[in-house]
C-alpha cells in the first residue's frame, strides 16, 4: 500500500449500477493517506429517486472503508455535491467523524492553498437549464435521421443547392464542447476572486491538472466511466491516478510534465468531435459529445 498525505474523489455515484465500487475498493487498497477528501455526488440521491436504489455489496464495502478510515486517525471531509445535495442541510455537522462542508480550504504539505468546491454552481446547464442536458443528447441523434431525410427530399425535389441541418447541429455541438470550458473559466473566476492558489472539484467527469496562468485547475474526475483520483503526495505536489484495473495498473501525470495549453486542448476536443460528426453523419457508429 502506498502511502500518500491526501486522495481526492468525486462523482462515485453510489446507488447507481453505473458506479464502478470494485475498480474503487482496488484503488483503496493501494493508497492509504492522511486526509480523504469527498468531492461530491457520492451518492446519487437523484438516480435513487428516480429509478429506486440500486446497492452492491462492493458499494457498502466503500462505504464501510470509508466510515473505517474516519475511525481510524483519517481527516475525512465531505463536499456534497449535486447528486447528494440532501447532505448539504447538514453542513458544519459530522457524522461517523467525517465533517460536512459546503466548501474547503486545504493546504498542501508545499504550502499551497486549494479550495474544495464540486461545482455544479459553475454548471450553467445544471443550474437554469436541467431539462436542456437531458434533451442534448437524443435531439442530436434526431437532427442527424432528420438532415438524411431532408437532403433526399431535396434530391427527389431537385432543389438546387445544399443546406446542412447536422451543418447546423455541428455548430450547436461545438458549442457543447465550450460548455466544459466556459464551466472550467467560472471555477477558476471564482479561485481567482478568492484567492487560493488552486482548485480541486468533480462534477463534469473529466479528470485532469492543469497550470491556468498561474492557478491550478484540478479535477477529480469520476468513478463511473474514467476511475480517477487525485492524490497529493508527501511533498505536496499533486497526481491524477488513473485506475485501469490489473493489467493496466496505474498511469502517473506528475505536476512537472508538460501540460497542454488551453487553446491545445480546445482544438484537440473540437476536432475530434468534427470527426464524430462527420462519422455519425455517415451513418457510421460511435456517439458524438453526448
Ligand atoms: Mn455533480
């Protein structure tokens, strides 16, 4: 077991078949630390309202762990999230020795100032728009049968010219890409407005660290597509654990490895969802941005 001074998880989504609890408890086994740090949307009260609790024995083995490290000398805190916002009434409280709270401020062995958010209050869609998010994904696939049907019509009718609908969608789903951005601009806003040296929170499923102009964007990721964690080490510098299993073991993203730039990974993300376009257009499989 390696021992490091602080994990960071969000987005478990305990309650839910979709939560990978074993890849969890894998991960637990091999790190143990100082501080555990609970990001957010651990359970998911939403899924469980909806569809009634879905609840494995993996899933109260972590919960279990948890509770245990709490026992055991281990700073537990917990951010809720939106998904566990029912925990939010009891915020300033604990329970089982792990501390409630809507917001924290950590400070790494290097002296570094993190401030713990989720961030579904940087979440535009989540925040005004809850039913846009669910709508998103099935009106895209629609648009697409849509534009094949119309563009035969067109042909059978020998309507000059062209006029693209999945064209029109593309630019709707570029605009999806700059969501995670702008979502990514807001936290770091607020950082900045508050005047720590970085931010750790989950929420949108995408793990990475990232030097934003001298503020450390971190997020936790997930553990329902990605299982990712953060981890601090005892130095103080910060690592995104990507937990592939047995045969792919752990893949290290040490602070001192060149990071992409904004604008890189803007064109990265934006050109490979022209590809998916082009091959859902096609007829071809795979799912766009989702
Ligand atoms: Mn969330």
């Amino acid at each position: 077991m390696q021992r490091v001074r602080s994990i960071f998880l969000s987005d478990v989504h305990l309650g839910t078949p979709a939560c990978q609890a074993g890849a969890l408890l894998e991960f637990l086994k091999a790190y143990d630390s100082e501080f555990l740090f609970l990001v957010g949307d651990i359970v998911d009260f939403w899924a469980i309202r909806r569809r009634g609790v879905y609840w494995s024995t993996d899933q109260n083995t972590v919960v279990q762990k948890i509770l245990k490290r709490a026992r055991h000398e281990v700073s537990v805190v917990f951010v809720p999230g939106n998904h566990d916002e029912a925990v939010r009434e009891h915020i300033g409280t604990s329970f089982g020795n792990i501390r409630v709270e809507r917001d924290y401020l950590h400070v790494a062995a290097d002296g570094r100032r993190y401030l713990l958010i989720h961030g579904d209050e940087f979440d535009q869609v989540t925040k005004y728009h809850r039913w846009l998010a669910i709508l998103g994904d099935h009106a895209y696939d629609l648009v697409v049968r849509v534009n094949r049907w119309l563009s035969w019509a067109r042909r059978t009718l020998k309507v000059p010219g062209y006029w693209s609908l999945s064209g029109y969608a593309k630019l709707k789903v570029k605009k999806a890409v700059s969501f995670i951005f702008d979502f990514e601009d807001s936290v770091l806003r607020h950082a900045k407005e508050r005047g720590v040296d970085g931010v750790i929170c989950g929420h949108i499923h995408s793990a990475v660290i990232r030097d934003a102009g001298g503020i450390l964007y971190i997020n936790c990721g997930d553990w329902v597509d990605s299982c990712t964690a953060i981890v601090e080490h005892e130095s103080g510098s910060m690592e995104l654990v990507r937990w592939g299993g047995a045969e792919e073991k752990v893949v290290r993203l040490p602070l001192a490895a060149p990071v992409a730039t904004l604008d890189e990974s803007r064109q990265a993300l934006a050109g490979a969802l022209d590809r998916s376009v082009v091959l859902k257009h096609q007829g071809g499989g795979g799912r766009g941005a989702g």
